[in-house]
C-alpha cells in the first residue's frame, strides 16, 4: 500500500492512462478524484477499480471549461478533506499541417493539454501545500523533446507542459512539492487506437522500441505510481521518458 491515506486527482481516467493510473492508485490505498468528460467510461474504471476493493469517486466534466479547476479541487478537498497528489494526464490529439492549420485546432490543443493543466494547478497548489509531501504529475509526451508532421500543436503543447512544470518544481519545493512530467512514447489506448488498429502501423511504432513492443497503460501508470509514493520523494523538475527506449535512436 504505497499510497495508503493520501488523496489524489486523476484527470483523463475513463480510458487509457488515465484509467490504468486511477485503478493502480485506488488499489495502492489512495482516495482517487476521478475526472473526465466521459461519464460512461469513468464508471467502468469505477466499476473494475472496486471488483478490486479500490476507492474511486468520479467526476464528469470538460477539464477546459472555465470553472473546471476549481470545481474539480473543490470535489476532492470536499469528499476526502485534503489533496495531495495531481496528475494531469487528460490530453487530446492533433494533426494538420502547420502552414493550414486551423486557429480552432491550435487554440482547442493548448486550451485542453496546457492551460486547463496549469488552471488545476493554481487551484491545486494551496491544498498541496498542506500536505506532507504534495505531487504534481504531468503528463506530456515523447513530442514534447521530439515531433512528427501534423504536430506542431500537440507538440507545442506538451513542450509546454514540459516547461512550466520544471518552473514549479523550483517554486514549489520549499514547500515539500516536488513536480514532474511523464513522457510517455507510443501506448495502446483510446487516442492510438484507430491507428493501432492497423497491424502494419501498430508494426511500425513497436519497432521503434528496443523492447519491439508497444506501450501499455499501466507502463505509464506505474511511472506515476513512482513519482506519487514516497520512492520518489527526491525526484523533481524531471521528464521520465516511459517509452520503451524509443527515443534512443536518431
Ligand atoms: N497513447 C499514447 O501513445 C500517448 C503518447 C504520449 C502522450 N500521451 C498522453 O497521455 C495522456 C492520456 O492519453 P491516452 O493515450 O490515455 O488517451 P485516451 O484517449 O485513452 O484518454 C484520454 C482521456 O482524456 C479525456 N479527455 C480529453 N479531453 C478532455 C477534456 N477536455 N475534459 C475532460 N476529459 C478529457 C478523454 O475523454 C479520455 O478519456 C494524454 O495527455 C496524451 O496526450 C499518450
């Protein structure tokens, strides 16, 4: 029970990572927030989470409207009396060109994967601040150091998120916060699975890993897992790359 009494945010947690993250948290002893705009999908990872005892709570709402920060943390604080872990990690993709792309699209990017992400933090902070050993868990992306066409909003995006999480980490230490991001290369999930879908493209991504595999999302879970439990407790400002080693190779 690596987690036992502490109290945390997951965002994104009705697919993918964030759903992998939410379980493995909850089974580790936590009281888990469970955020995203798919109401349906969260109460399944509610629902799997508590054939195994774990404790989520979910929440249904889109991260980037206006209010979303504060009700969110309100939520937690509320139900559970305090906050100590957040991880963001509800992000959507993009592509088009960069010469075409369309404001919408670059505007709808860095609105859900950058600003809503530090909107929960500033709402965040002051509750993190009380606890013993608050975390901020990013989740960005192997596109934040390295890109693909069609990238140029997410991978602005997730290069912020890279940024501004290092600035808190500085500012947040004397606190006992530490702040980190994960980096993770190419997992099988909602967002990846119509390309996935296709064996010669799922081929194509395993291969980029010396590990010849895909990622899954409890890879990336159980690197959050790390930076949340005490393990971690003199691990911050840092980008782990959870890629299966796909950035080795120029
Ligand atoms: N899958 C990959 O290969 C990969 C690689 C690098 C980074 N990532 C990052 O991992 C994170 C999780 O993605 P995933 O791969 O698990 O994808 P996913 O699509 O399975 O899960 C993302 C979840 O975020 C939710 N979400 C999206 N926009 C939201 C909003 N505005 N408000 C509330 N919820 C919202 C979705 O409903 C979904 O449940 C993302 O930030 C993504 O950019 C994924």
């Amino acid at each position: 029970m690596r987690l036992e009494n502490k109290v945390a945010i997951v965002t994104g947690a009705a697919s993918g990572i964030g759903a992998a993250t939410a379980q493995l948290f909850a089974a580790e002893g936590a009281h888990v927030l469970a955020v995203d705009m798919n109401e349906t999908g969260l109460h399944e990872t509610q629902a799997e989470s508590q054939a195994a005892k774990g404790q989520i709570a979910c929440l249904a709402l889109d991260i980037s409207e206006a209010q979303a920060a504060d009700t969110i943390v309100d939520d937690a604080v509320s139900r559970f009396g305090q906050l100590d872990i957040l991880m963001n990690n509800a992000g959507i993709g993009s592509n088009a060109p960069g010469e075409s792309m369309p404001l919408e699209v670059w505007q709808k990017t860095l609105d859900v994967n950058l600003t809503a992400s530090f909107r929960l933090c500033q709402a965040a902070i002051p509750h993190l601040k009380n606890a013993p050993a608050g975390r901020i868990i990013n989740v960005a992306s192997v596109m934040a150091q390295h890109t693909d066409y069609g990238l140029a909003a997410y991978s602005a995006s997730k290069a912020g998120v890279t940024g501004y999480t290092r600035t808190l980490a500085l500012e947040l230490g004397k606190f006992g916060i530490t702040a980190n991001c994960i980096l993770p290369g190419a997992i099988h999930t909602g967002m990846t699975a119509a390309g996935f879908a296709n064996n010669e493209i799922a081929d194509i991504w395993a291969k980029k890993s010396p590990l010849r595999r895909l990622g899954h999302p409890i890879d990336i879970a159980r690197g959050a897992l790390f930076l949340a439990s005490d393990e971690g407790g003199f691990v911050t400002g840092h980008d782990l790359n959870v890629d299966g080693g796909m950035l080795l190779r120029t």
